[in-house]
C-alpha cells in the first residue's frame, strides 16, 4: 500500500489532469470512450511508472507498440469473463515484453532531464 503521508496531493492533481487531457486526445482521435482509454493509462503506468513521464510529455507516441496490452489490470471480455493482461498478450499474439520506437531526441530529453 503507498504511504499517503508523504504524498503531494497537488502534483498528484496535476498528474491526473494531464492524464484526462492525453486520454481525451487519444480517445478522440481513435474514437473511443476517453474512460476507457484513461483506464488503460493507468493499468499500463502501474506496471511501467518508468514511462510516465515520456508519456506526460511528449503523449501517447512514446510509449511501446500495443502498450495497451502491458499493463496490471484485467480486461473484460466480450462474453463477460475478466482475463489477466499475461492471457490477453497470448491471445492477440503480443510479445512477453513491450517493444519502444521511441524518438532519439525525446529519449536524450528525458535522459538528460531538459526540456
């Protein structure tokens, strides 16, 4: 369980305001439900915190291909049955681990801590 006590409440509100806005674009533009979409951030971020940030920044374009499937949470399926994301990879033939095409210079960005 994460320690509240030392939380900064007020990043943590920027953080989800900045999520909200990336889950609208992406859900929009892939015509899709944005709370779905969100929750798919979360569910991916949770098992990757490491890609918050470029995702935060730079949108959705730099996290790895099919991210959607690299995530903690389970996934409803059309007959109703939840399946742990590990299953979901096997069924749509994902890779064991995520596969990056990030841009150079986003990564000597981050890296570097500019930007």
């Amino acid at each position: 369980m994460t320690d509240l006590s030392t939380m900064d409440f007020a990043a943590a509100a920027a953080v989800i305001r900045r999520l909200a806005e990336v889950s609208e674009a992406l859900a929009q533009a892939a015509g899709v439900s944005g709370t779905q979409t969100a929750g798919s951030f979360v569910s991916y971020l949770a098992e990757h915190p490491e890609d918050i940030e470029p995702l935060l920044r730079f949108g959705a374009s730099e996290l790895p291909e099919d991210w959607i499937h690299y995530g903690r949470l389970t996934w409803m399926g059309a007959g109703g049955k939840l399946h742990h994301p590990a299953i979901v990879r096997l069924i749509v033939g994902a890779p064991a681990t995520p596969v990056y095409h990030r841009l150079a210079s986003r990564a000597a960005v981050l890296n570097n801590g500019e930007g």
